[in-house]
C-alpha cells in the first residue's frame, strides 16, 4: 500500500496542484506523487517546489513588538506538475478535469513510474536510477530509439561526461551493438579493464551490477609510437580518394596547373591497380612542369603523417556486432584527426548504405572539434557529420555527439540528435545552446541544469516521455578519462581514542 504524504487544498486545477505535506513524509523536491483522479484513476505528477513556513515567527514576533501567545506548527506545503496517466491502450495522457480539493497524495511507487515515463524493461540500456526517489528505480532506455534518432552527451568538463559515455557503450557492448569511438585523448581503451576503485565497487550492489572488463574491444591508432598499446595500426585507404578529397586534405591550395598534375598522377597511380602514396609522389616528381613542387610538398606532409602507411583499415574491419572499435587519436596533429574522421565518417557510411556493414553507433568525443559551429573555424570532417546526423537514421548509423562546449558545435548536427543526456552546464553560451536544439526547454530545467551534481544526469527527448533526471550508474569496467592528480592531498585518518581526537595526518 502507497504512502500517503499529504492532501490537496484551495484551488486545484489539472496541470498542477498544491497539497499540504504530512509531518512524517520524506518528500524532496523532484520526487514523484500520485493522486487518484474519479474520473481517470492514478494520475502521475512531480514534486515542483516544496516550502515551509511557520505562523509563530511573524515580523512582529522577530521584531519583539509582541509575542505569540501560542506555538504554531509548521507547516510544509508542495507543488506538484502532473505528468499525466495511462489510458486503456497504454498511452500517458493529461487529464482535462480538475482534481477535487481534500484528495490524498500517495508517494508513487517504482512500478507507475517506469511505466508511465516510459523508462523501459531489462532488455534496453540500463543507464542508473531514478534521482530523487527512496525506492530504487532502475532506468533502462529503449535501444532502437537511443540509436537510430541520434544522441548528444553535453557537460562542463568534470561533470561526468566521458564516464556517462563510458557506460553508454559498456551497456551497448552487452547488447551486441556495433560502435565506433573517435576517441582524441585516448580514454577508452580502459574498458579492457575491470573497475578496482574501491569507492565505486562500494556503489555496485546498489545498482545491483558487478564489475567487468570488455574482451570485444579493438584499439587503432595513426602511430604506434605515441600509443604503444592499441592492438592494430590504423592506415587510410588511399585507392579510395578521389581528386576532391585530395584537394580537400592538402593543406595548401592547389592552382589549375597543379590540379592537373594531380588528376594525371591519380589516372596514372590508378593504372598499376594498387599503389601507395609514395607511388604517386614519384609519378609527380617525373612530371616536367616546376608546379609540381608545391604539390609534392603538401603530399609529402601527409606521407609524414603515416595515415597512408601499413595495410589500410577498412569499414568492416571496424564495424562488427558486438564489437567496438576504438580510434585512438591521442598526440595525432588536429588536422590528421579531422581527415581520419572525414575518411572513416564518408567510408562507413557508404558501407551502411549498401548494407556491408550491420548497423551502428558512430560515437564523436570532443565534437566541437570535428563539427564545429559557424564562427569557431572549419573542419574537413564537418560535411559527412552533418550528412550522417541528417540522413544516418534512414540507414541505420547512429551518431552521438559528446562535447564540453555545445556552444561550440554546428548547430545543424546538434539539432538532429532526438535523444540529449545534459549533466551540469553552467557557461550561459552553452546553456543557450542546449535550450535553442532541445524543444520545449524551460527555464526551470535550465536552471535545474545549472545545479546538478556530478554523474547526474537530465534525460531528455523520444527515449522518455518527459524530462527526467538519472543518478548515472557505476562503471563495470575501470574509468580512464580521470583528472591528473598534480598534487597529492594529505590523507586525514582518524585514530580510535577516549578522546575521538585526530590523532594523525599523513600522506597516503
């Protein structure tokens, strides 16, 4: 049997209510309550704001002008938004009839919850609980939804970002879901590894999973000198560019006569069946013309780079059910990063069209970076995100987007993701942002938003059928996105006494 935890009074209408709250309720702001309704039976709603008051401490009374003769309670009273109930066919619907003043307000139970948010059964994406509720109350995400309409993780640095993301793909690796990490720093490679914090692994039985390393994981990377431990270099396939990709990549502009160079060197290159790109340097340096020198120097810069170098890694290499794959760009040059995403970004998803690669999540960390909004500079990777945010639902390639600074990032792209999981975000830039590419954001959430601690979360979009807010998780796998500690702080221990003095400090 529900707890009551108060009754509604005074004017009471259908899109929210005011109710007195019961001296013995545990009620928090973000709670969930529920009332039941003559005409349309349990009704859901959340608890807005909560304020108490006391009659005894008037401005007279604090004042000394006069003292009450009597003590006054206090008195705690709560507003609640109602979210809606379920009709016959299971949809959440708003009641058009006011409530009748004098009902009694339940504390709602997991089960009405789950079921009217819409937050899923054991075999979606288990993301973490329920915030503001005693009763646990798991959340799991349909996947189908999560994916196909697109996803963006948005957060101040610090706020539990990347361990958001680090969740997200520990659970899609579960379900046998394809994944792609772009992956700039080199964070990712730590889901190979089992969670040893002893903080965290306190946590696990609260969300009721244990810990876990990740065997399915593939880690590439442009240099192995830089990232000794990935498991496969990454190359580019270079019989796959075109003469605009070259123009695109090379960081000088070319004039007429050194695009024609170019296009005869390729047409040449092409005749020997498979070639290198020191192949075509040499065809270019017989050419007689003195333009080739500019040319030969830009594509000497690319040789450097060793992206064209070792056997080229391709889409179906990468993409594989239950597999994820990480591109591990830490200490590549920004401008090799965006031409390996342009390249993997237009090269899987050409695979995706045809149907040669099963369907996948694309996962863009530091987007800001690859697709950056008007004004912050140009990207080479910029055009094919904008394609796959716009078109990659109809093929099955899922984007998230993953950035510290939505402000920063094409708007077009950010518009596209349906689904947004936002933890703490204070810059105004970005708080403009997020409200100008999710519909129907408030005030209240931006402010909400403002105030969130670290690793919880705000779920909104077609994955959930309004707002929520989500205590993310613990990580089965270890985290490696952690800050650097720069200095050591001193441990504080406190040594059992009569006295319960503290007795020692040292560091650990």
């Amino acid at each position: 049997m529900s707890k009551i935890v108060g009754m509604l009074f005074g004017e009471v209408g259908y899109g929210d209510f005011n109710f007195l709250v019961s001296k013995d309720a545990s009620l928090q702001k973000g709670g969930y309550v529920k009332v039941n309704h003559e005409n349309y039976g349990w009704v859901l709603a959340q608890v807005c704001f909560i304020k108490r008051y006391n009659e005894m401490y008037s401005l007279s009374a604090i004042t000394g002008s006069s003292q009450p003769k009597e003590d006054a309670s206090d008195r705690i009273v709560a507003n609640a938004k109602v979210i809606g109930y379920l009709d016959e066919s299971g949809f959440l619907k708003t009641p058009r009839i006011p409530f009748k003043p004098g009902e009694k307000v339940y504390e709602a139970e997991g089960a009405i919850i789950r079921k009217s948010l819409n937050l899923g059964i054991r075999s979606g994406v288990y993301l973490g609980l329920l915030e503001g509720q005693e009763e646990a109350s798991p959340v799991y995400i349909n996947v189908n939804k999560l994916i196909q309409k697109h996803i963006c993780v948005l957060a101040k640095t610090g706020a539990g970002k990347s361990y958001t993301v680090g969740v997200l793909i520990e659970e899609l690796i579960e379900k046998s879901v394809p994944v792609v990490v772009i992956d700039p720093h080199g964070e990712y490679s730590a889901l190979k590894t089992p969670n040893s914090n002893p903080k965290e692994l306190a946590l696990m039985g609260r969300y009721g999973i244990s810990q876990q390393g990740y065997e399915n994981i593939v880690e590439y990377t442009p240099n192995l000198g830089l990232n000794p431990q990935a498991d496969r270099k990454l190359a580019l396939d270079i019989t796959q560019l075109t003469i605009g990709n070259f123009l695109e990549m090379l960081p000088s502009k070319l004039t007429d006569s050194q695009k024609g160079i170019l296009f005869e060197a390729l047409k040449t290159a092409r005749s020997y069946g498979k070639y290198t790109l020191e192949d075509l340097i040499k065809i270019i340096h017989a050419h007689e013309s003195k333009a080739k020198w500019n040319l030969i120097t830009g594509l000497e810069m690319l040789r450097e780079s060793k992206i064209f170098e070792g056997a080229p890694v391709h889409p179906t290499d990468l993409v594989k059910n239950g597999v994820v794959s990480i591109i591990n760009l830490r200490g590549i040059r920004p401008d090799i990063q965006e031409l390996i995403v342009a390249r993997l970004g237009s090269e899987i998803f050409s695979d995706r069209k045809q149907g040669k690669v099963p369907p996948l999540l694309f996962l863009l960390e530091e987007a800001h970076n690859f697709a950056p909004e008007r004004g912050f500079g140009g990207s080479l990777s910029l055009g094919i995100i904008r394609i796959i945010a716009s078109e990659g639902r109809k093929f099955g390639m899922g984007l998230c987007v993953v950035s510290q600074r939505p402000a920063r990032v094409d708007k077009s792209v950010l518009s596209q993701c349906n689904t947004q999981i936002i933890l703490k975000v204070t810059n105004p830039n970005d708080l403009r942002a997020i409200s100008q590419s999710i519909e129907g954001f408030t005030a209240d959430l931006e402010e909400e938003i403002k105030q969130l601690q670290p690793g919880v979360a705000l779920i909104v979009g077609d994955v959930v059928e309004q707002p929520i807010f989500v205590s993310i998780r613990v990580k089965k796998s270890r985290h490696g996105g952690a800050s650097v500690e720069v200095v050591r702080e001193p441990k504080v221990v406190r040594v059992p006494s009569p006295s319960g003095l503290l007795r020692r400090l040292f560091f650990g």
